[in-house]
C-alpha cells in the first residue's frame, strides 16, 4: 500500500469528530513563504483545509487562527489538494468554542 494512503488511514483514527466550516485563513509552508489554506473541517486537535501548495507528510506549517493566534501543526495527509493536519498542541475548550463561533459566523 503506498505510503500517502497508509497515513491517510491512520489520520481517520480520531479523537472526536470534526466541525464543518469554510474559513479562509493566512498559513506559512514549512519553507516560511505565504500558504493560503480554505480549511474545510476542524476540532481542536487538527483541520482539513484545501490547499494548492504541494505538502508532504510529515512537513510543519503554521497557521493564524482568530481568538488562538498562531498555531503549528503536523502534515498528516496529502491528497488531491486537501491536507489533513494535527495541531502541536490541543486548542482548549474555551477557545476552541469561541474560534468555531467566529468560523461559522462569517
């Protein structure tokens, strides 16, 4: 089995389901230039987004989220213009409910 696909079965294993939203929002790819990511679902362990930058698994990116700030996250999955990630750390609770508040909204 190719190894996108390997990962891409392992990044369905989640801890809880994921919000839809469409939020455009300003990222930065692992080589620190501009990375403008739609990010289609998240919780506050990780996002789907669409992305045209080509990432590879494993590659670090950092993304700028209203109410939390800046937020680094792992590259669990590539395929077909969407990238799964996997925040560095947990986004709590409190601001997690506030950022998906502003998400929806707009």
């Amino acid at each position: 089995m190719p190894k996108a696909m390997q990962n891409l079965a392992f990044s369905d294993v989640r801890r809880e389901d994921r919000d839809e939203v469409y939020f455009r929002v300003k990222g930065f790819g692992p080589d620190a230039r501009d990375l403008p990511l739609l990010i289609v679902n998240i919780s506050p362990h990780g996002m789907m987004s669409r992305c045209d930058a080509p990432l590879d698994i494993g590659d670090r990116i950092r993304i700028t989220l209203p109410i939390v700030g800046v937020v680094t996250s792992e590259v669990r999955w590539s395929l077909g213009g969407r990238i799964g990630c996997q925040f560095e750390t947990a986004i709590d609770l409190a601001s997690y409910y506030e950022l998906l508040a502003i998400m929806v909204r707009d």
